[in-house]
C-alpha cells in the first residue's frame, strides 16, 4: 500500500437523517454519516485505495459518528476537528429514491481557506478530488475551487464529480459558470444524467454528452445513468454498459459516489490515472472499468445508506 498514489478528497461531510417509517403518526429517522466527498473516501479506503479526508469534521457528537466511519473504512482524516456544528441533509424516501433538505450555514465542514486546504494535503499528493455541495456558494466554494486550480498547476491529477444538489443554489449562473470552468481544470470527471441536464438545459442528453465532450479537455468523461448503465470517453473510444440488476434494492443513496470511489480506487491501483494512460484506455479496458463500478454501485444499492463494498467483496461479485 506504501507505493499506491495517494487520493485527497475535499468536500462536505454531514449526517443523512433517513426516513425510517412512522410511529405513532410521526416520522422516524436513523442518523448516518454521509455528504458526497465522505462517500467517495470511504468507498476508495474500503477497495485499498489510499484515501486522505481534506475537510474539517466537528468535534460534536454527529461528528463523531463521521470520524468513526471514516477511520473505520481506512481513510486517513487530514483536517483538524473543529468546533462548530454538524451539517445535517433530511433524507425522505419515495420508492428508494432519496429526497434531500440540507442543513449546512455556520457548520464545521464549511469552515475551510485555500490555506488550510494545502495544509491538509499530505505530501506526495497524486490526485485530488473534489465535487458536490463544497462548490456550490461562499467563501468555502472560492476556496475549494481555487485548491482545484493548485493542485492541477502542480502537476496532481484533478478528479471532478459536480453531483449537482439543485434545492441549494440560490446563484445558478455563478454556480454553473465556476463548474464549466472546474470542467476545464479536471483530468477526471463523473457526472450523472440529471447533473448533465442541469449543465445543458433543454438539450436532448445525447447532444448535451457530446457538447461537455467536445467542451471539456479532461482525459476521461463517465456519464452514469442509473438503471439505463453509464458510458465514458477519453478522446479516442467511447464504450457504453448496461446496468447490473440489484435483485434487492435498499435504497440508491451514495450508489453515484461508490461508483465514483470504485473509479478512482482501481485507477490508481492498475496505475493508470494519469492523463496519457487515461487517454490511452482501450474499448475493453473502459468497459472493464465502467463494468467494475457499476457492481460496486449496484452492491451498495443492496445496502440501506452509503456503504461501499470492501475490495475483496467486489472482487467476489465479479466472479
């Protein structure tokens, strides 16, 4: 594990307070630790990926629940805790499909400057990893996309996943405009079909795939699409996959960031997440890689909440 790349991830870390059910006329909830970026982490840790957490977690009990979880998958938590409270995301469910209402205004993932990001980061950084609701608005988002920008100029590997949370943006054309410009930046990016909708409204998804691939420079652009598979291109091959069925789906929550993990996790440890060797995959290999976190994805739907499966847990669905 010493010579693995070493990942950064930077982004939210909050409590999904998930509808349960009803007792006596009112809804129940289960506290479970989560935010897209927390995700991704773990689901790298747990496949042997070398996970470094950038962002800060309170020192509140909610927050303890956070650390717990991350040191338990094996990601190494780089920011020091701090005090103020933890962001919360109200989670209802329709057919599995999750709801969202976000709780984040003074909270202690928020609490970050471009400063205190690079302090963060360990040395011998190779990639870093960045999306979700840390780009949306303030000073954090500035900050974040700004460390983007840092780490590209220093020759990192940026990894880009926007999971747009639209109920959030009261600004839509600062928040659009900072994400066109991320998509410029990264060497790396997933996004699902609703986030591609956002970035091209009223354009039919294919001719909105096209448009983002022949916009952005990144090496390598995967599109999921939930029960309809996911397809990626890096320049000179574009391969599309199904979907693999989950006999028993739990719920979808965290499924897009597992996915996104399970990318970065068996990209690092094939080594071939560099911008040359990511151009240089063949129709096979995306489809091996595409087909890889997929599984992942779908194992975790098999799960109530984000939990990523281990690597020898995906290896044996591969079989």
């Amino acid at each position: 594990m010493s010579d693995q790349k070493i990942i950064a991830i930077g982004g939210e870390n909050l409590i999904d307070r998930v509808q349960t059910g009803a007792q006596d006329g009112q809804t129940t909830f289960a506290n479970n630790p989560g935010g897209s970026p927390f995700n991704v982490a773990m689901a790298v840790a747990r496949q042997d990926g070398v996970a470094h957490y950038l962002t800060p977690i309170s020192t509140d009990d909610m927050g303890d629940l956070l650390a717990e979880r991350l040191i338990n998958s094996g990601v190494h938590i780089a920011a020091p805790r701090r005090d103020e409270p933890t962001s919360l995301a109200i989670v209802t469910l329709n057919n599995g499909i999750p709801d969202y209402e976000f709780r984040r205004t003074g909270t202690a993932e928020r609490c970050v400057t471009e400063a205190s990001i690079a302090a963060a980061q360990p040395p011998g950084t190779a990639v870093f990893h960045i999306g979700s609701l840390a780009l949306i608005e303030g000073d954090d988002a500035r900050a974040w996309e700004a460390a983007a920008n840092t780490a590209s100029a220093n020759g990192q590997m940026v990894s880009l996943d926007p999971n747009v949370r639209t109920s959030l943006i009261h600004d839509h054309e600062n928040y659009r405009a900072r994400l066109m410009r991320l998509f410029h930046t990264a060497d790396l990016v997933k996004l699902s079909d609703e986030d591609l909708e956002y970035f091209y409204p009223d354009t039919p998804l294919q001719s909105a795939w096209e448009s983002l691939c022949n916009t952005s420079p990144a090496a390598l652009i995967v599109l999921t699409k939930g029960p309809d598979g996911a397809q990626a291109y890096n320049g000179d091959h574009h391969v599309s996959i199904a979907a693999p069925k989950v006999p028993d789906l739990k719920d979808t929550i965290g499924a897009g960031d597992t996915f996104m993990g399970t990318l970065l996790a068996t990209l690092t440890a094939s080594d071939t997440l560099t911008k040359d060797k990511l151009k240089g995959l063949d129709d096979a290999m995306l489809k091996t890689l595409l087909t890889r976190a997929a599984q992942a994805a779908a194992l975790n739907c098999a799960q109530e909440g984000c939990n990523p499966p281990t690597l020898t847990e995906l290896d044996a669905a591969l079989v």
